[in-house]
C-alpha cells in the first residue's frame, strides 16, 4: 500500500525500484567520509601568522568545527605552541 503523500506533503513524483538501498548508501559514505577524514586528519598550515611569534599557524584539527556563533576552528602554532580559535 502507498503511503497518502498529502499528509506527508510531497508534490514531487516518488520514485519506486530500482533505487540502491539506504544501507547501500550508507556504507559507501561513510566509506567516502572515512578516507576524507583520514587524509585531512593531520595538522594543515593555513596561511595565518601567529600572534606570539608569526610562524605559520596549522588547523589542529582540520575535519572539526565547533558550531559556535560563528563557527570557529581550532588552531596551533608549532613553534612557540600558542593555541587559539578562528572564525571558520
Ligand atoms: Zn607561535
């Protein structure tokens, strides 16, 4: 039986069959997310002078961003080990 697509309010045509599965998709992004994740887990420079010694400062965590308001990312330097935040 067809779920009443008036009480859910789609005003598109749904689709049936042949469609991959919501486990299907699942897997392959977290797959997808996982080896994002992974190459983009190690500290990555970002262009910004630090404010104690102007070395270049890194995205500690380059995959995380704290939903504050604004959204700010971690950062350190890894010459003098100042530690702060960023707006995103
Ligand atoms: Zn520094």
């Amino acid at each position: 039986m067809l779920p009443d697509m008036s009480v859910c309010g789609f005003q598109w045509p749904v689709r049936f069959g042949r469609l991959k599965t919501l486990e299907d998709h699942n897997r392959y992004r977290g797959s997808a997310l996982e080896k994002l994740d992974a190459d983009r887990a190690s500290p990555q420079p970002n262009g910004i002078a630090c404010p104690e010694c102007e070395a270049e400062l890194v995205d500690t965590d380059p995959t995380g961003v704290l939903l504050s308001n604004p959204p700010k990312k971690r950062i350190s330097c890894l010459a003098c080990g100042y530690l702060g935040y960023r707006i995103y």
